[in-house]
C-alpha cells in the first residue's frame, strides 16, 4: 500500500494534474464572506480572487451550479505554479456545483483564459467536459512564455475575429510551449488554428503534449507547433477555410520543429494536408516520427494530401525520418511525400494506401531525393478510382518501373486490401470501418517488424504479427471501440 501511495504522489507531480495544497472555490452566486474559503463564503467573481492567497499546488474550484452556470469576465490568472506543483483551476466535484462553467467572452472580451506558467485548466467531471470557453475575440486560452501549462476537459468554440495581433484567433494559443499538456478537450468553429504553439521547445520527444482530443471546423490548422511535441490519439476533421473565418493553409497537423512524434490519429477532410511535418529555420532538423494514423476523406470537394515532410527555408537538412503503418484511402492528391534536399535515415515502410490520387497525377510513396533512404513493405492499391504512380528524384513513373529500377518496394504489395467495412468516399461516415477483414490477404503478416520505434497498432493492440496500415488484425487483447469517427 505505500509503493502505491508513493507512485500515485510521483504521478500527481510530474504531471501537475493533482494537488495536496489548499482550497479555494468560486461562485457567482455565493453569499458569505466572499474571501473564497468555502462554497458559502466563495469569491463572487474571477476579479475577487485574492491570488496573494494562494500558493503552488493550491486548487480554485469554479462552480457550475446544477447543470450550469455563466461567467462572462476573463479569467485572468494572477499567480503562477512551480515544476510539478501546479496552480489548478477545476470546475466544481461537489454535488450542486458541478455543473458546466461556461466562461463567455459575449464578442468583446480578448480572451477567456489568460494564463500564467504552470498552471492547470481542469474541466473534468465524471469523465465529461464540464467547461466551456466561448465567443472571445481572440483566443480563447492564452498563454505567453507557456510553461508547463496543462488544459485538459474544456470545450472551446466561436473564438477569434479576425482582430488579434498577429493572426493568433485560436481556440488555444501556447505561445513558446515548454512542457505544456493538452487533453481531452473538444475544440470547434474557432477563426484560425485550433490549437497554435508557435515557439513551442524541445530538444528530446514528449516535451509537449497534445492528445486525445477531438478539433473539427477549423479554418486553418486543427493543430501547429514547432518542436518537442508529441500528437496523438486525437480525432481532426473538417479543416478548410469556413465561411466568415480566417485564411491559411488549413493543415489537420502542421508540425514545423525538431522531434516530433504524431500517432494514432483520425483526420479526414483537410482542404491541404492531413499531416504536414514541415522544419522551418531549424538549420539540422531531426527525428520526425509518423506512425498509426488513419488519414481519409469524405468530401469531394476537398482536395486533400495526405502525409508530407518538407524542409522550409532556414532548414538545410532533414534526417531520422519515420512514415510507418499508416492507412491513407481516398485521398485525392499525394497520399504521402517525402520532399527534403539532403535527408539520411529515411523509412517509409508498412504503410496502406488506397484508392488515392483520385484528381492528381502525382504518386504515393514520393522521393524526391537521390537519397531518401527505404520504401517498402507499402500496400500501394489503384482501387476502383485510384492510381498507383511512384516518384523518385522528381520524376513520376509506373509502379513497376520504380520497382525494377531498384529504388524500392521490392517487398511491396499491389493487392486490393479488404477492410471490415468501405464506401467511397461515404459522406456520413456509417459505412467505414477501416480495420483489416480476416480474409485480407494484401495487408496481414506483409509488414516488416518495426519494434524499435512501436509495437501497438491505432486500438492499442500489440503487435504480434506486422500486418501493413494502421490497425492490426491480430495481437494483444485490447477490444477495440465498435467504430471510428462515431467514437468521439
């Protein structure tokens, strides 16, 4: 019992997530003392909060009533945590408070939530979202010179204008991220990116963290940072430039650093790229890691790529490259690219594409390199609508020239995949279901082990046998969730 106590302390520290300081609660509708030392006598405003009162570690309560209750003021935090001692702002655990707080912008406030560094934003209730930031001007989160900042169970939506300086009208803005956490938030109709960590820092993977959350109707990039960010598990959808919202170059994942790991996401219908690792001024960039995602689309009218990693200006080179067990279907342009002047340490290797370049004459697996390092174990299939051209040091060619000529997929696969469930291009999403069928014979046991990097696949499955795309029909005994997109 001890180790346990231990191990559970150990966690609450590192992660900042828990708190054995002080108690402090607000309520717009309290009638004591208003000196934020119990529900009674809670501070009637975000403006009453005394933060000479509290110290690292401490916890504010916010209360939603009932079912819910409105703050329409920003919530300006006025003192900052420690490394592993978090200030935490929760919504209310106790009965008759724990409701929605809902804190609105009402179209004139700049933001939401201002924050300090380590600071924890918590709007979790039984396992639900019970806070609601919206129809701020600007972003709806901020936070400049984030360090470790968490934000984790709060919906964000109708943020941003067009006015804030910068273009920064996102729905959660980490300027210079540095060991920040986002999680199981549900972020929408905001102006620009979802989620933006212009600056963000990292010199090693897992610096930041942005995870199982889901962002749709968004305007430019669901998510955008710079290095030491690890993306995963988060369902995106819905990218494209939306009326009476900002421009870009709406991306589901803009990831444009160093030491970047994304995996076991679903995005589908991103007007540019589903994923799009990009360097930019890092000089030497490093270690970019892309594996288990489910890449699709659904819309016509989106012309989308799929998975690309390009070197921007200011980047001379790009090496240690993963692009492994991805599954891209549908896509209408280049389902994946490699596209770096000098790289080493290149794999793309296990991935399943299908029924892609539907309005393209580009390939899917693309060297654009003369040394772009290893391309196999793909399942490239044209599909009823596709094609299945290759690239290679910015010539196009028939499949089966690229493999003659010897740059790679000797070990590849041609065969049409068999999916539990597919429908082109299924608007409504019912019909898909893209995990491998038993009798698949195109993708199961016609990977390569790549145990070095990861051994689950998209549902959490071990890996036992290396099947091709991101679900694996055998290993572990996880169960898998009864369908995909309908999850969230």
């Amino acid at each position: 019992m001890r180790t346990l106590i231990y191990t559970i302390a150990l966690f609450c520290l590192l992660s900042g997530l828990c708190s054995f300081g002080a108690s402090y609660y607000v309520d717009k509708n309290a009638s004591g003392s208003n000196d934020g030392t119990s529900w009674t006598n809670a501070w009637r405003s975000f403006g009453d909060i005394d933060w000479s009162d509290l110290d690292p570690g401490d916890t504010i309560f916010i209360s939603g009533g009932a079912t819910s209750k409105v703050y329409a003021e920003t919530l300006t935090v006025g003192k900052e945590g420690s490394a592993g001692q978090n200030i935490v702002i929760r919504t209310g655990q106790d009965e008759g408070h724990r409701g929605v707080v809902i804190i609105d912008g009402q179209d004139s406030l700049e933001h939401c939530i201002l924050l300090e560094n380590h600071v924890t934003i918590d709007g979790e209730v039984t396992g639900e979202i019970r806070m609601l930031c919206r129809g701020s001007r600007w972003a709806g989160i901020k936070a400049t010179g984030a360090e470790g900042n968490v934000v984790r169970y709060v919906e964000i939506t109708e943020c941003g204008d067009g006015t804030a300086p910068g273009g920064f009208d996102h729905g959660i803005h980490f300027q210079g991220a540095d060991g920040c956490e986002v999680a199981y938030c549900e972020i929408h109709h905001v102006y620009q990116d979802g989620y933006n960590a212009g600056g963000s820092v990292g010199t090693s993977f897992g610096n930041n963290k942005v995870h199982h959350n889901w962002i749709y109707h968004i305007s430019d990039d669901a998510i955008g940072c710079r290095s030491g960010h690890d993306i995963y598990d988060n369902v995106i959808g819905e990218v494209y430039q939306h009326p009476n919202c900002g421009t870009g170059h709406p991306d589901g994942i803009q990831a444009q650093g160093n030491y970047t790991r994304v995996w076991g996401n679903e995005i589908y219908n991103c007007s540019t790229h589903g994923i799009f690792a990009d360097p930019l001024n890092c000089g030497t960039a490093e270690h970019i890691r892309i594996w288990n995602n489910l890449v699709y689309r659904t819309d016509s009218d989106i012309h989308m790529q799929g998975i690309k990693v390009k070197q921007e200006r200011g980047t001379n080179s790009v090496n240690h490259i993963l692009v492994a067990n991805n599954t891209v279907v549908d896509i209408g342009y280049l389902a994946i690219e490699i596209k770096c002047d000098v790289t080493s340490d290149v794999i793309v290797e296990n991935n399943l594409v299908f029924n892609c370049r539907l309005s393209g004459q580009y390939g899917y697996v693309i060297g654009t390199l003369d040394n772009v390092g290893t391309i196999d174990y793909n399942c490239v299939s044209k599909g009823p609508s596709g094609g299945d051209k290759m690239m290679w040091n910015a010539v196009s060619m028939e499949y089966i020239d690229f493999v003659s000529n010897g740059h790679g997929q000797l070990n590849g696969q041609t065969g049409t995949p068999l999916f539990v469930s597919w429908d082109e291009m299924d608007r409504d999403q019912d019909g898909q279901n893209f995990r491998l069928s038993e009798d698949d014979t195109a993708c199961v046991g016609n990977g390569v082990d790549l145990s070095q990097f990861f051994t689950t696949d998209k549902d959490g499955k071990t890996r036992t046998t290396w099947d091709i795309g991101c679900f694996a029909l055998s290993g572990g005994n996880v169960d898998p969730p009864g369908n995909i997109h309908l999850d969230y």
